[in-house]
C-alpha cells in the first residue's frame, strides 16, 4: 500500500486544528480537555507516520512513550477538574476567570 | 493486499477521524462527545494499522480507546452532567463563538497544507510516497527495551507523578477545615 | 599603595559602625560620623601631600577590568570638598532627623563612599559603578527623610540619572570593545584608552553616550527637571550633598573622561553644548526669580551656575578650564551653604515658602547676615570665591564663544537680582515671623563656610594648583587635537 | 548500557532513590519533618555527586542523554532551586497545615528530576518525556493548595495550553524526524532541511517558547503566577526556565547555516517584543507574583538576546553570558519568592502578594526587606548585585555584534524595568502601616536565604569569582 506521506501529514493537521478550535472556543473545560487529547493525538500520529516512513520501530517507540504522557496528563487534569467541580458546581470556564488576563 | 484499496481504506479511516473529531468539538453532550472520540481514536488504529504499525495500533485501542476513555467515562459520571449545563453549553456553541478560533484554525490549516503541498519539501528523502512494510510487536519491543530502556523508566516516573499529582488533587479535604474555600 | 581604597571602605565601615551605635545609644551616630569624617579629611591630606598615587588591582580578569585608583591634585581636591561637606551635612542634620537616625547615617557615609569611588576611579567599569552606586543611599535619602513629594522626587531623581547612565553604560562598552579591535585587549583602563586614536565618527557617538549621562547629573537644560524636584524634597543633608558634590561628579566626568577621550569631538560639539549651557544660565537664573520656595529658588540658581561650567568645560581655553574647576569648588560651598541655611529656617517655621518667612533680620541678625554673605558669594561678589570662577570663566570662554559668553554674562546681572530678591523676601520688610537666631553649633558652621567662601575668593591659586596637572594635560591634548 | 554510563547517571540517580525513599517514608509513617530531610538530603547528595564528577568533556549515556560542561553547570543551577523550594516549604507550610506535606516533597524531586534529564537529554524521545516529567510535576505543585480556586484555575490553564504547545512540539519533532530519520537532536538537525523540516523546527521553538513564556506565546503566565502558591510560582519561574532554556540554547546552536538569517530575524523579534512587552505589561501591576511574571518574560527575552548572537558568532562569550544571566535570574527570582513565602502561609487563602500589603516592610523586618530590595535591584541591573555583571554580559554581546536594535530594546526594556522595580523598592521604605507581618523561618532556610543573598552581592562585587572560571567550567575552547 502507499499513502503519499503529505496526505498524512494533512491528517495530523486537519486533527490538531480542530483540537486546537475545541480548545479556544469551548466553555466547558471537560471538552477543553478532550480538545486536548485529539492534539496531542494528532502528535502521536505524527510519530507514526515518520516511523513508517523510514520503515523504523522508533516512530511507534516514542508512540507509546507519547501514550504515557497522555495518559498522566488526562489522569491529571481529571481529579483537577474534580476538584475544580467542587469548588463552583460546574465546569464553566468563565465562571473560573476571576483573574484579569 | 490490494494496494488501491490500502490506500481508500487509509483516506476513509482518515475521514472518520476527522469527521467524529469535529463531532467531538461540537457536541453538546458530554457522553455523546466522549462516544465520539473513542470513534476517533479508534479510526486512527485503523491508521496505524494500514501504515504498518499494527503494535501501535492495539495499543491505541487498549490503553487509549480503553483505559484513558474510561478514565474520561468516570468523569463524567462523577460531575453528573445535567441538562442546564447541557442547556447553558448551547447557550455558548452559537456561530460567533466559533468564528474566531475556526478563522484562526483555517489560516494555520491553509499554511500547513500549503507547506505539504509545495516542492522541495524533502531534503534527504525525495519520494515523498512511501511503501508500507510491517514494522511489527518484536522490533518495537527490542527497541524500547534496548536503546530506549531509560526513556521506559523515566514514563515510570511519569506515570508516577501523575499518579501522585492525580491521588493529591482528587482525595478528599481533611476534615477540620473551618472556612470553607472558595466560599461559592 | 593600599591605602587609598581606604578612602572609599573606611566611609562604608563607620557607617555601619554609626547605624549599630545609634539604635544602641541615641545620637552617637552624629559623633561617630562627625569625628570619622574629620580622621578621613586629615587622611586624604595626608595621602595628597605626598602626591599623586595609584593603585590598581586586578579584579575581573575575563573582560581586563582592574580595580584601579588614581588620586591626583583634582581628585584630592573634590574628595576635601566632598568629605568637608559631609561634615556640614551631618552639622546641619544634628537635630534635624527624627527617625531611623542610624540608618540616616549609614545612607550618608555610604553616599561619601560612592562619591569619592567616582572621584578616584581610574578604570572605566570602576567608575560606572560607583557612579551607579552613589545613587542608592541618596535616593534613600530623599525617600525616606525628605519632605512631603519625597516619593514623586526620588523615583524622578534616580530613573533620570539611572536612564542616561545606561546611555554611558554602553558607550564604556563599545569604547573597551574597540580598544579590542585596535590591540587584541579588552581595556576599560583610562590612561590606556587615551591612547586610542577613535575615527571621528565613532568618537561622535561615543562622546554623546557619556555627555549625556554627565549632562544629566550636571544638569543641563533639557535634562534638568529633577533636580528642582529632588533638591527642595531632599532633607537638608541631602540637598547639601547633592548640589554640594552630585552635580559636580557630572562636571569632573566631563573633565576626566569626555574632553581627554574624545578632544575632536568635542571640538566639533562645543558650539552646541556651549549654547545649551548658555540656555542653562539664562533658564536657571529665570526659573530662580519666580519661585516662592526658598530651596526650589536655590535649586534653579545651581542650574545656572552649573551652565557656567559647561560653558567653560566646552571652550577648551585655559583660563575657562580653570574658571570651570573654581566654580565647581565655589558653588559647591556656597549653595551648600544656602541649603543649610534653608534647612536651618525650615527646621524654625517649618516651611519653605518664602511668603511666610519676612523681616528675620530683627529677630535672627546672626542668621541674616550670614545669609547675606552667602547670598552676596552666589551673585558672584568680588572677594568671594564664586566670582573667581565666573569672571575666568567669562574672560576664557570669551576667546571662543564671543556670542553666548556676552549672553552668559546676562546671567551674572540675573543672579544678582534673583539673590537679593531672595534675601530681601525673607530677611527684610515688615517682620512675619519670630524666629530663635543660630546657637552655638550653628555658629560654628556657618562661620566656617564663610571663611572658607573668603580664602577662596582671596587666594584661588590653591585650587589652580592642585588642578594645574589636570588642566595642562587637557591643553595638551587639545594642542595634539588640533596641532 | 554500560557500567561507566550508569556512574555518569549518579546524580539522576540518587534523585530516583529519593523519590522511592519519600514513597517508602510516607507509607509507613506521615511526618513532615522527616519528608522534608529525606528530600533536602537527596537533592545535596545530587549536587555532592555532580560537583564530584563534574564532566570537563561531553560524555555520551545510551542515545538518550549526554553528560557535559554547559549541562552540568544548568543542573548545578536546578539543583540549587530545587534546594531553596524545599526549605522554603517548610515555613510556608507551618506548624499545624492541614494540607499534607509529603506529596510536595515527592513531586518537587519528580519535578527536579525531570529538569535534569531534560539538561541531559540528546533524543526525541528523552526530550519529550522529561519535558513532561518536569512539567506534570509542577502541575501538582501549582495546584497543590486544593482549597485555593485561583490556584486549581491557574494549573488548569497550565495544563490545558501547555498539552497545546506539547502537542506542537511533538509534531516538530515528527517533522524533523520525518524529512531525516533520525531521532538524535544532532543528527536531526545537521541532515539537509527541506521546507518540512524548517517548519519542524520552528514548531518545536515554538513548543519550547511557550514553556519560556516568550511573547507571542506568553499569555498563560500571569495568571498561572497569581494563582500559584507562592512557592510553587518560585518553581515554575526558576526550575523550568532554566531547564527549557538549556535545550533551547543546545536547539539553537545546531541551526545550520542557511536557515541562519531566517532564525535571528524570527527570534530577534521575540527578544524584542518580549522585553518591551514584558517590561510595559509590567508597569501597572499591584501582584507581585504578576510583576514577576511579566518581569519572566522580559528576562527570558534577554537571555534570548544572548541565544539570537549565539548563532551570528561563534563565540564562547555567548554560554558565559547566558550562563551568567541565568544565574543572576534565578538567585534574584529565589530570593524574591523566599521573602514572600516566608511571610506568607499555604494554609490562607491568599498569599501576602499586593503591594499594599508590603508597605513599610522594612521597618518591620529590615533583612527580609533588604534581601528583597537588593533582589529587586539585581533583576533592574544595578551595580555590585550580580544582575548587573549579567546585564554587562549581555550589552557586551549585543554590541560586540553591533546589534543596535537589540541593544536599544535592551535599554528600553531596562528603562522601564527600572520604574516598576523601584516602585517595589519604595513601597518597601514607605512608612509602615499598623498591620503587622507575620514572618517565620527555621534557622536552616534564615541561613539558606542569608548564604544566596551574600552569593549575589559576592558575585556581582567580585564578578571574577565566577567569571574567569566560567570559561574552564563550561569547557569552551
């Protein structure tokens, strides 16, 4: 099979803007967080891609390294949306903004 | 395998992606939202897969679409949403809200599909079409256990610290707090 | 010769010295300064006497900076100046400050300290320093001991030094930089970057760098709106220890630095720098007449007469380089000796407007005609050491600058005018307030100054002595300047 | 992996036994105390072993990391903050807390062991990981005050932008590695680079210019400050500043020649606009932990300076310079934050941080206002602090390349600079006002904060100290 590698790298673009819009417009942090995931997804595939590129295991190597940083970043910004919870009773962001940008 | 219908099957998973991506960035609805991604996730195996990474792509299936959704899953079970946040999101999702960010994501989007698609863009490797061979389980095992064998340790201490900073965040307030905080 | 950086720790030690004794036993700090500062005028004599000495350490040798000293007759002249007048400045604070009195003290020693590290430093990165450094404790002393704008004047005070100084900053940079280029060395040494030889354009650039930081501390016109501001805000030692000797360190930068590195810019220059100064008098002396505050009006006449020594300064003639170095001793007794005196007032009636002072000469005779005295040295009176200064000024720079010397000597009839208004408001018509005349300690002082403003007047050649060196080298490279 | 690269990962090292022995400790028994020793212990151990086999040439550890001089001096600088936050937490924290104190410990060497490799690291992947290790560590700490909202919503900005600019790195990364299969830093960037790889590049600057906090990328900062315990803001502006600037230099330095040009433009308008917007933003602010943070990227747009010159020229002056700056920045930015730490407590729910509530401090506690002040005077680049002999690093650079509009942003920057830090100054030395500050401190942190506020008046009145030696302690020609 070959997929032109652009095609790929299109992919990974078109998946990082759309996270990158979820997280600029969205109010509710939940879906900021989830905004999140797709981007650091679209690096994961990056990676992937490169990998298959040069027909080298490293690609898929630093995929699951990039798959542990997903997954301590996600655990991590749930038990603070949690906390966060507790403290107004939902997960508005503006209603967090007290600061002055 | 048909190497036309490879490369389909790469453009329609791609699709998919994409597709249930927006649909994640757009829903109202928390769980449907979160349903979405998990669509997402797992078109994007079905990428890894098709580029020859079938390790890679079980591993998104397993730790992503599984584990890390359904940390995401819980979530959304303790917060409870409820119709008024689902009422006061639809409040926020109208058009104006999307214009800057979506123009914003357009430009960069344009820049980045221009780049790719403009010349010389490959110094050391000018076939920019690449023939897809299996890099299986056995060669990414012997790497990350070989030359990466730090790099596994230090994801150790990763995890750990998301662990730790997670289990801190999330545990209960000691008990004898006299004023309450944030006070709302 | 070690010795001479004793001139700059001994100052910084006593000081922590009278900040400890103070908060132990009350007004001992005044002691401790006042008898400090009088070993360390008796030690400078000593060091002076013996002639030029130099010292020169190495201290960071990654860029060839050296801790390097050179006291010659000007240094030792304006370090007298400075330690005398620290004295006065402690004399006329005796009773005057009320809080923090031991880190009153440390503040002033620290500032003589900083003063006279600018008077001595031979090494270009040395004199930033200290320069930079002078600043702190007198900025503290407007902050914390001056008068109700204290915190508008401090905060004007040091971003406006501090700023040109950047300016000087950079210059020193690029000037050690080229010296690099030139010899393979990184050289902040004075003496060595004399013997650079810089293309006219960059000495321009470079020129102006320094002028404007000096011009700024001297003040020039443009530069000049804080000292009106920190001079009336200052307690009264400050105000003594700024016009007294910060304004002069800008006048000896000017002397040590700009005329002997860059003489064929500042030739080209001088028109412009010589009309500026004549501006300054004009404006000083103008800005002084319509003032109400009796140190606000003092504060104007320093900017006029520092006007004279930028014109003598940019004349390159010998007689105004001497009128130039008569005037900075001079003005630095004399309007020292009218901030004491308003300090003095200000400490009786608690107020510095003139329109309430009136008629002391009946109740203070003592204080008024120590006043007048005073006052006359500042209009420049024959027989004191102010008119010295001016009339060689006038009679050098006339050579030059036919023009703006005939306009500068304007100031001198201006002065006289706004002088005698000053005294007449506050000393003579119908008496407005009863005040208590000068005690003792008071007398002492002001006496002193008087005498000192007299011997001066009477007999510069002292000063032309000590500064004789100086003054001939600048000739000197002048003459190379132009041959 | 050999036994001779396992040796040169003895620092590392005894920070992971750390961490396992606070594990160890505060599952068998929860003590403040003994959390608090067993973390100050390791961290001294770690600098005891780097300055023990300081390396004086570039060593080699798997593919992933590299043991060098430049390296070696940052972890000496990490090490020392990661020392000074600790002590600080105790004071901070108090007698009868009721957050618990064992987890700050555990993620404050987590933390400093991320910034280390992070130093250390020479591949793709070891970048990635100990930029997160470091980063997701911190994350806890911003937030480890959980009853603070301003501190749970700052660390959650933080997490949010910073999974954004990881993400972009991330595909930097994939770029690069995509037009040059290879994975080493080195061999990545000294392969011929395509447009694809160029735009690669620049995403992974831009990765690492918003962990800097460079403007355009610098919005998160403030408010991830305020909202930060104080001690926890100390962290972010010292240890990952410090860390990321080492592998933003170490990026820099390997850009090839005929991307130069297109690199200075691109970064010498950052530094501009950094230091001018920094130092303006600055201006008006009433929080000190906000004046930090547009301070941080002034600051950070002036060690950019150094990087922008590293790559016209050559020299060995550039890694002194930096070296230096950073230095000065870090031992002003403790002292600044210990001050406000000690008078300030984890348990409230604000920390003593407007101005207001500085006023008149030295009259009430003149060694904490004093350290603050000679602190504050460094930042502005006042002689005999050691801020100065930085700032004298820098113009020397700037001018030696005769780059004029970095070096008249400079000024301007130190211009304004100078206004708000003075402003700080003066707020000190104001008459006091009736409420007193309550201030604390074991004899161990007095002694600490008393031994870097005397380095930063010996270093910046005997500048030679450090500065002849730099030259042998980086290892530079």
């Amino acid at each position: 099979m070959t997929v032109p590698i652009e095609h790929g790298f299109v992919l990974v673009a078109l998946l990082w803007a759309i996270g990158l819009v979820g997280l600029l417009s969205r109010k509710n942090t939940l879906f900021m967080l989830m905004s999140m995931e797709i981007m650091l997804n679209a690096g994961a595939l990056a990676f992937i891609l490169a990998g298959s590129l040069w027909q080298q295991a490293d690609g898929q190597v630093i995929y699951i390294l990039i798959l542990s940083i997903a997954a301590a970043e996600v655990g991590l910004g749930l038990a603070l949306l949690i906390r966060l919870r507790q403290h107004i009773g939902d997960l508005d962001i503006d209603k967090l903004d007290e600061m002055k940008g | 395998m048909n190497i036309e219908s490879g490369q389909l099957l790469f453009y329609v998973s791609g699709s998919i992606a994409v597709l249930a991506s927006l649909f994640v960035v757009t829903n109202k609805n928390a769980v449907h939202a979160l349903l979405y991604l998990v669509v997402s996730l797992l078109a994007l195996a079905m990428c890894f897969y098709l580029l020859g990474a079938p390790f890679a792509a079980a591993l998104q299936i397993i730790v992503y679409a599984g584990a890390i959704m359904v940390l995401f899953v819980f979530a959304v079970m303790i917060f409870n949403i409820n119709q008024t946040d689902i009422d006061r999101e639809q409040q926020w999702l109208t058009w104006q809200s999307w214009v800057g960010p979506s123009l914003l994501a357009m430009i960069l989007l344009g820049e980045i599909v221009f780049v790719l698609l403009s010349q010389q863009n490959w110094a050391t490797n000018p076939s920019s079409v690449t023939q897809i061979e299996l890099v299986d389980a056995r060669a990414v095992g012997s790497l990350l256990f070989g030359p990466y064998l730090l790099a596994v340790e230090i994801a150790s201490f990763l995890l750990l610290a998301g662990l730790v900073g997670g289990y801190h965040l999330a545990k209960e307030l000691p008990k004898k707090t006299t004023t309450q905080g944030g006070s709302q | 010769m070690v010795a001479l950086s004793f001139l700059i720790w001994l100052p910084l030690i006593f000081g922590v010295f009278a900040w400890i004794s103070e908060n132990k036993f009350k007004s001992s700090g005044n002691w401790i300064t006042l008898i400090s500062l009088s070993g360390l005028l008796i030690f400078s004599i000593y060091l002076g006497i013996n002639g030029t000495s130099s010292l020169s350490w190495e201290w960071f040798a990654r860029f060839n900076i050296h801790f390097a000293l050179l006291f010659d007759g000007l240094a030792l002249l304006l370090v007298i100046l400075t330690i005398a007048l620290a004295m006065l400045a402690v004399l006329v604070s005796w009773n005057d400050i009320e809080k923090h009195r031991g880190f009153f003290h440390f503040n002033l020693m620290f500032s003589v300290a900083g003063i006279i590290g600018v008077f001595l430093a031979a090494d270009l990165f040395l004199f930033f320093l200290f320069w930079e450094v002078m600043l702190l404790p007198m900025t503290a002393l407007i902050l914390i001991w001056g008068h109700e704008g204290r915190r508008y004047a401090a905060l004007k005070f040091f971003i406006f030094t501090q700023v040109s100084s950047l300016l000087m900053l950079v210059a020193i940079i690029a000037l050690a930089l080229y010296h690099q280029d030139q010899t393979g060395e990184l050289s902040f040494n004075l003496g060595q970057l004399q013997q650079l030889v810089i293309p006219e354009n960059m000495q321009f650039w470079l020129m102006l760098g320094f002028f404007i930081a000096f011009a700024v501390k001297l003040p020039m016109v443009p530069f000049h709106s804080w000292l009106p501001d920190a001079h009336t805000q200052a307690p009264t030692a400050g105000s003594v220890l700024l016009a007294g000797i910060l304004l002069k360190t800008g006048a000896y930068g000017l002397i040590r630095i700009v005329l002997p590195l860059f003489p064929s810019a500042t030739m080209e220059f001088a028109p412009v720098a010589v009309t500026l100064g004549v501006i300054s008098i004009i404006y000083g002396a103008l800005m002084a007449y319509s003032q109400t505050d009796f140190k606000r009006l003092v504060a104007y006449s320093s900017i006029s007469h520092m006007g004279f020594v930028l014109l003598a300064l940019f004349s390159w003639h010998e007689v105004a380089l001497q009128g130039a170095i008569l005037t900075i001793v001079a003005h630095g007794i004399s309007s020292a000796a009218l901030f004491s005196m308003a300090g003095l007032i200000q400490h009786r009636i608690h107020s510095r407007e003139l329109g309430k002072m009136g008629g002391m000469w009946a109740s203070a005779p003592k204080m008024a005609t120590v006043t007048l005295i005073f006052v006359m040295a500042g209009i420049g009176m024959p027989g004191m050491a102010n008119f010295n200064g001016e009339l060689f000024t006038l009679l050098g720079s006339y050579q030059q600058f036919p023009v703006q010397t005939i306009v500068a000597s304007l100031g001198i009839v201006l002065s006289a005018v706004y002088g005698l208004h000053l005294f007449q408001r506050a000393f003579q018509g119908p008496p407005n307030v009863d005040v208590v005349d000068l005690h003792m300690r008071e007398l002492v002082f002001t006496s002193l100054l008087v005498v000192a403003l007299i011997y001066f007047g009477l007999q510069p050649h002292i000063v032309l002595d000590l500064s004789s060196e100086t003054i001939s080298s600048l000739m000197q490279i002048a003459g190379e300047a132009h041959p | 992996m050999s036994m001779q690269e396992l040796w040169l990962l003895l620092p590392v090292l005894i920070i992971s036994a750390g961490i396992l022995a606070v594990m160890i400790q505060a599952s068998w028994k929860r003590s403040h105390f003994i959390a608090q020793g067993i973390c100050l212990v390791t961290l001294l151990l770690a600098l005891a072993a780097l300055i023990y086999q300081y390396p004086t040439d570039v060593k080699t550890i798997t593919i992933l990391f590299e043991y060098e001089p430049i390296g070696g001096f940052f972890s000496l600088l990490l090490l020392l903050v990661g020392i000074s936050v600790a002590l600080l937490q105790g004071p901070y924290m108090g007698a009868n807390c009721k957050e618990v104190a064992e987890e700050f410990y555990l993620l404050l060497l987590l933390s400093c062991l991320g910034a280390m490799l992070l130093v250390m690291s020479r591949h793709v992947g070891s970048v990635i990981l100990s930029i997160e290790l470091m980063s997701l560590a911190m994350l806890a700490i911003l937030a480890y005050n959980r009853e603070r909202k301003l501190a749970l919503e700052g660390a959650m900005k933080y997490l949010l932008l910073s999974g954004a600019a990881t993400s972009l790195l991330l595909i930097g990364f994939a770029l690069l590695y995509a037009s040059s299969g290879q994975m080493m830093l080195v061999d990545m960037l000294q392969s011929p680079m395509g447009l694809m790889a160029k735009s690669g590049f620049v995403l992974v600057l831009a990765g690492l210019a918003f962990k800097l906090s460079l403007v355009p990328l610098h919005f998160w900062t403030p408010d991830v400050y305020q909202g930060a315990p104080v001690n926890s803001t100390l962290l972010l502006t010292s240890l990952s500043k410090a860390a990321v600037f080492a592998l933003f230099i170490k990026l820099i330095l390997l850009v090839p020649a005929d991307f130069e040009a297109d690199m200075i433009r691109m970064l010498s308008w950052m530094a501009i606009a950094s230091m001018l917007l920094g130092n303006w933003l600055a201006l008006q602010q009433q929080s000190l932990k906000r004046l930090m943070a547009y301070s941080a990227i002034a600051h950070m747009g002036y060690v950019l300076v150094a990087g922008v010159i590293a790559m016209g020229i050559d020299h060995s002056l550039v890694l002194e310079g930096v070296s230096y700056y950073l230095l000065a920045y870090l031992v002003a930015s403790i002292l600044i934050f210990a001050v406000l730490t000690l008078l300030s407590r984890l348990d409230d729910q604000q920390d003593v941080d407007e101005l207001p509530q500085l006023q008149g401090l030295f009259w009430q506690h003149p060694w904490l206002a004093s350290i603050m002040t000679i602190a504050f005077l460094s930042l502005a680049g006042m002689p005999i602090t050691i801020g100065f002999i930085g700032k004298f690093y820098l113009l020397t650079l700037a001018i030696k390349l005769s780059a004029w509009w970095l070096v008249t942003a400079m000024l301007v920057g130190s211009a304004v600079g100078l206004y708000y830090y003075l402003r700080v100054i003066f707020t000190l030395f104001a008459p006091a006002k009736s409420d007193i500050h309550q201030a604390s401190g074991a004899y161990v942190t007095k002694i600490w904060v008393g031994l870097i506020t005397a380095s930063l008046l010996l270093l910046g009145i005997l500048p030679g100290l450090l500065g002849d030696q730099l030259r042998s302690i980086l290892a530079i020609g």
